[in-house]
C-alpha cells in the first residue's frame, strides 16, 4: 500500500471536499435567492444555522479527541461545503420542484448522511455496519447524481430536436422565392 492510513484519510477528505465543491460551482447559478418568499428564506436561515451550530460543536470535540488539527481542519471544511451544497440544493429544489432538482436533492443528502456515517465509524465506534451502510448511502448519491446528469443531458437534446424540426418544416413550408 502507498498510503499510510492517515495519508489516505487526508487526501480522501481533500478530494471529497473538493467534488463538494465542484457540485456547488455546478448547482450555484441555478441557486436564486431572491425569488423565494420570506418564508422559505427564513427556513432555510434556520436550517443552515443550526447545521453550522452542530457543526461547530462537534468540530469542538474533534478538537479534544483527534490530535491532528489538519484532519480535524479538513473535517471542517468538508463538513461546511456538504451544508452550502444541501443548502443549495434544498433552495433550487425549492424554487423549482423538478425531477432535476429532486435528484440533486437526494443526491446531497445521501452524501451527508454517508460522510455522518463515515464520521462515526472513524471517530468514535467502528462497527461494518455503520461502514457498509456509509458506502451503500454513497454509492446510492452517485446513483442519484448520475441520474441527475443524464435528465440534465437530456433537456437541451430534446429542445434542440423541437428546435431543429420546426425550422425545417417551417422553411418546407415557406415558398422562398416568392
């Protein structure tokens, strides 16, 4: 093996945080935070805030129990783009209610619920099952995920076919040099 354990820890937290972030970049612009009601942007305030409050106590306890800060640092800042990236996509589901936004919505709360699970099997008990249903919940978000690029594929495909099709029966159905 090339990695020693700690080694694999570090560079698997760098590289989910930074898929995280490469699906925030992605959902970001669709993400519009002025057409929601006072209602909805409330909601969402509160969830994220007690999410960032949970965050913060159990960063706390990583403190007193890891005694690497860098792991705990990236515990951190992978935990904070999974809150931005359910944020988010809780907000375009929101906005939108899609089956696109629906599948992106699950697909972020099963990564969250698998890096909890993941959380718990390497910080406090590790028992198989809290690892195998960690990467059943992964392997189920990139399922969702999937299914989300490939709806997302679709979309422009099929408007580009309605395009293509009417400009060719209109242009058969034009004289043109009258």
């Amino acid at each position: 093996m090339f990695f020693s354990n700690e080694t694999f820890i570090r560079a698997s937290s760098i590289m989910y945080f930074l898929s995280y972030m490469c699906l925030i970049g992605f959902m970001l612009p669709k993400f519009k935070l002025v057409e929601f009601n006072k209602v909805i942007t409330l909601y969402l305030v509160i969830v994220v805030f007690i999410n960032m409050y949970f965050l913060y106590s159990v960063y706390n306890l990583l403190k007193t129990i890891v005694p690497d800060s860098l792991e705990v640092f990236l515990f951190g800042i992978k935990s904070i783009s999974l809150i931005v990236l359910v944020s988010i996509a809780l907000g375009v589901y929101l906005n939108n209610e899609t089956r696109l936004s629906i599948f992106f919505l699950m697909m972020a709360f099963c990564f969250v619920f698998s890096d909890m699970l993941n959380y718990v099997s390497q910080y406090y008990v590790y028992h198989w099952s809290f690892s195998m249903l960690d990467r059943v919940l992964h392997v189920i978000g990139l399922f969702f995920l999937f299914n989300y690029i490939m709806e997302y594929n679709k979309v422009p495909k099929i408007r580009g076919r309605q395009v293509l099709e009417t400009t060719s029966k209109e242009l058969a159905t034009k004289n043109i040099l009258a």
